[in-house]
C-alpha cells in the first residue's frame, strides 16, 4: 500500500477535477485515491486497464488504455501524475518530451504536474517499490532482489551511461514452475535534465522533496525526488 501522506497530497492537489494518472497500473495508488476524488487511471498495457477494471467496483476511476505520448484528457484537470519512475518507463526520449506536453496542455491554471523518479547513483537500491532493483554500480549488475521460501527472484541489469538507458529483467524461480525472465527499460534523466525538459514543455519546477514526508531534496544523497511542475507564468 502507498503511504497515506502520498495519497492525502495526491487528492489535495487534484482538488474538484479528476486526477490523471500515468501509468496506473493495476491500480496501486488509483484505488486508495479513488476514495477521495475520481481517478483518470492511464496505462499502455491492456492486460493493466482490465485488471483494474475488476477492481473498481462503485468508485469513482475510468480504466484507459492508452500511449502517454498521444493520451489528453477531455477536461482541464489540477493534478497529472506520472509516479514509481513511470515517467523513466517512457523509455524513449520522444515519448517523454510528448508527455510532458501533453500534461501541459491538459492542466488548469493553477495545476500540477508531478513525477517521481529514482535518481540515477551509482550502487543505490531503486525506489520503486518494496523489493527494489540495484542502479549499476559500473556497466552491470546482479542482485538477489526478493527471496521466499519458494521463490527467488534475481535482479539483472545494465547501464548505458552514454545513452541514460537502463536494461534490466528480473528473473524469477519459482520451485515446480518453469523459469521467468520480466524484461523492461528506462530512459533516465537527472532531476535538474528533467527540469529542462519540463520548461520546454512550458512547466516550471516549484517543489521537489526526496519523500512523500516532503523531506527537503538533497542533491548529494537523496535517493528519489517528488518534483512539482506548473504552468510557467503561474503563482505557486
């Protein structure tokens, strides 16, 4: 479950619109956000969109399948959201920067966009739930990422520092069933990187904290941010 000071920040920014959500998933943050505001739950993956679908029951969330890089609401909503390194999950420079736009494009006034990301360290845990991958500490890494007392699951990964692409699986053994191996990529950005790209869609940075505590940012040991955009030209 999210942490109840996320959810209540979450529902404080979305205010009387519905919020938007990028990369809902199978409805992690969408379900316990639903209890206080209606829920635009965007996922490219139809598997994800029909298994939230399931799980709605009477709350107030709309399942959408779609791209991040061509999805705009049908209203001006306060609050877009991009969280647990969706936004890096892009994968792809070009998407990134559509959705930036887009997000833009879609927000009120006085809205905000929020993204959460790892911030990319060399030998860190990822945030990005509660059994974290490792950050390469060179071009590669393998690490023992969960263990139970019939499974284990083996964290893979490798680090296109050039590029700021990050290839990863997690291979999963589990006893009496065959081998799995769950492929993925990112595309990441260092958070000051993703400030630029932010102002090129219009956005400007605001707030940026290192938890949902709203714990200050350090930039020399934080291991994630929480960065508040909004429409430039825009008070606080």
């Amino acid at each position: 479950m999210p942490p109840p000071a996320q959810i209540r920040l979450l529902a404080k920014l979305a205010g009387a619109t519905p919020a938007v959500e990028i990369g809902s998933g199978t409805g992690r943050v969408t379900l316990p956000l639903a209890e206080h505001v209606p829920v635009l739950a965007v996922d490219a993956s139809e598997e994800m969109t029909r298994q939230l679908a399931k799980k709605t029951a009477t709350l107030p969330i709309t399942p959408i399948t779609a791209d991040a890089a061509h999805y705009v609401a049908g209203q001006r909503v306060d609050l877009v959201c991009a969280l647990f390194n969706t936004f890096f999950l892009l994968a792809s420079e070009t998407t990134q920067r559509a959705f930036l736009h887009n997000a833009a494009r879609m927000l009120t006034d006085t809205g905000t966009l929020l993204i959460e990301t790892f911030v990319p360290r060399p030998g860190q845990r990822l945030p990005d739930g509660p059994h974290p991958g490792v950050f390469p500490e060179g071009r590669s890494v393998v690490a023992l990422k969960r263990r139970t007392v019939d499974t284990v699951v083996v964290f893979a990964a490798e680090n296109h520092d050039d590029e700021q692409e990050f290839h990863y699986s997690e291979i999963v053994l589990r006893d009496g069933e065959p081998v799995r191996v769950l492929p993925g990529q990112m595309r990441y950005w260092r958070p000051e990187q993703i400030d630029a790209l932010a102002g090129e869609a219009g956005l400007l940075l605001r707030e940026r904290w290192e938890d949902w505590d709203r714990t200050p940012y350090d930039t020399d040991t934080s291991a994630r941010h929480i960065s508040l955009y909004r429409l430039a030209g825009q008070s606080q």
